[in-house]
C-alpha cells in the first residue's frame, strides 16, 4: 500500500541533521564549560587586589614614611596605609582593638607599654633618633639665629609658643625638656599651646596661630611645611635622647614582617637620615 504523506511531518535532509549534529555538540560543550566554571562565570578572572597593610604611626613620621612606602610599593607592590597620631593616643587606641600589624612609636615608652599589656610579638626595635628644631614663621622678627631662650625672651606678652602635648606625644616632652635646659623654664600657661601631636604643633607656628614653637626637625624639612618656617636645629643636648622605636603586634602577618625589615635596611636607613633623623646607637 502507498505510504500517505503527512503535510505536517518535517522531513530532514542531510545537511538538516548534520546542523542539528553540530548545535547539540555547542550545547554539550556550554554545559561542561558552565559546569568548570564557578558560578558559571565566563569572562577571564580578575587579577586579585594588592596586598595592603595597615600601620600605626607618629606623626613626626608623617614625610619619610610616605617617601618609604612608596619605595617600598615600587619594589614589592605592597600598599602600606599609615595611620598618624601621636604616639601615646595610637597606643591607646591599638590597646581598643584598633586594625593595625605594626606600631611604629616616636619613643620606647609607648612600646614598652603595649609590649607589657601583651599586645606585641616582641619589645620591638629601635629604628631612628629623632631631633627638635625650634621654628618661626617665615616673616617673623624673632631673633632665631641666637636660640631658644633669646626667641622666648623675645616674645611679646600675648604670643604663642606651640609645643605637642607632653601627656601624649614624645616630642612635647622633649621640648619641655629643653627649656628648662635652655634656662627658660616653663612657659606659663597663657603662652602655650599644645598640639594633639607634633604635626598640629607644627602647624600652629606655620599658619601664624603660634608666635614660635618647637618641632620635629624632620617635619621641618619636609618642602611641604619648609617653605612656611624659619628654622633653627636645636642641640641633641637640650633633651634626653629620642630613642624611637617600632614594633609588630600580634596577629601581624608574614608580609607587615617583611615590611618591618625592609625599615631596618640600609636603603631605608638612609632614607630616614636623609629627613633628618640620626639613626639608632
């Protein structure tokens, strides 16, 4: 019996199956390609971020350590984002649970406190010895080639003489030490102000808020704040010696130890004289 042709029935040539061939072997492979890839995501991975650490740091430190992390992101691709204060206030922040791997202190005394609360991987290590200057603004009177004692005598009843806070920074302290080795004394409370830390001391004397004050030589350097200051280095013997000294706390990883030896290196080193900061003994 002749077979009845059903109009509805699509007959496929040779050609039609060798298509269909082709597109279900594009699906399998789809399928095994979605099933390798996570979350089937095709496009080329992303590279993974750059690694970052985060350091706590005085602020005397402020210049030379972003002239060394940036050497040292040139050599490494590490990023190293510094949080300045003074020191006594990182410290007390970092005993709060603040999120750093290294404290980098403008003294010993600060490390010795969070080595003692058990918040350190060891007692640290002396990095660099820091200096004072006494400074004036640029359009200042004050007969700074003579010294501090002539400068503070100098001044009118009403001037300022800005220090940093001894309670908190390392560099205030030096400075009360100074004049009272200079012969000045104390300065009466009407004639000082004291800056959270050594940059805002600084500032002070840079913007014409303070009259003259005492430094961080190595801020004073910096073209940033040089080009705003008349500036006198004060002799290493109006002050105990500005041991300062930098530590890794607990939980550091391998990479912020890296980083810390790096600090220790001569290249680093020389950074850190270059500045103005004479190195450890």
């Amino acid at each position: 019996m002749q077979k009845m042709h059903n109009p509805n029935v699509r007959h496929f040539s040779e050609t039609d199956r060798k298509r269909c061939c082709r597109g279900f072997l594009a699906v399998c492979v789809f399928l095994v390609v979605s099933a390798l890839t996570p979350f089937g995501v095709h496009a080329q991975a992303s590279a993974p971020a750059p690694l970052r650490l985060k350091i706590a740091a005085a602020s005397n430190l402020k210049f030379v350590l972003a002239d060394l992390a940036g050497l040292y992101k040139q050599q490494t691709g590490v990023q190293v984002d510094v949080n300045l204060g003074a020191s006594g206030n990182l410290a007390r922040q970092i005993l709060q649970g603040l999120p750093v791997e290294q404290f980098i202190s403008a003294d010993e005394a600060w490390v010795a406190e969070l080595a003692k609360a058990g918040r350190t991987v060891d007692a640290g290590q002396r990095y660099a010895m820091g200096r004072l200057a006494l400074i004036v603004p640029k359009n200042s009177a004050l007969p700074l080639p003579q010294g501090l004692a002539a400068v503070v005598r100098a001044m009118k009843p009403g001037d300022k003489f800005a220090i940093a806070n001894p309670a908190l920074a390392p560099y205030g302290v030096a400075a009360e030490e100074a004049l009272q080795r200079a012969g000045v004394g104390p300065l009466p409370m009407t004639n000082k102000v004291l800056g959270d830390n050594i940059g805002q001391a600084t500032q002070f004397v840079a913007t014409g808020a303070a009259q003259a004050g005492i430094s961080a030589l190595a801020l004073t350097l910096a073209p940033e704040i040089a080009s705003s200051l008349q500036v006198l280095p004060l002799p290493a013997e109006l002050h105990a010696p500005l041991y300062q000294r930098m530590v890794l706390l607990k939980g550091a990883t391998a990479a912020a130890a890296d980083w810390q030896r790096f600090l220790l290196s001569p290249t680093a080193q020389g950074v850190f004289v270059r500045h103005g900061y004479a190195l450890p003994q």
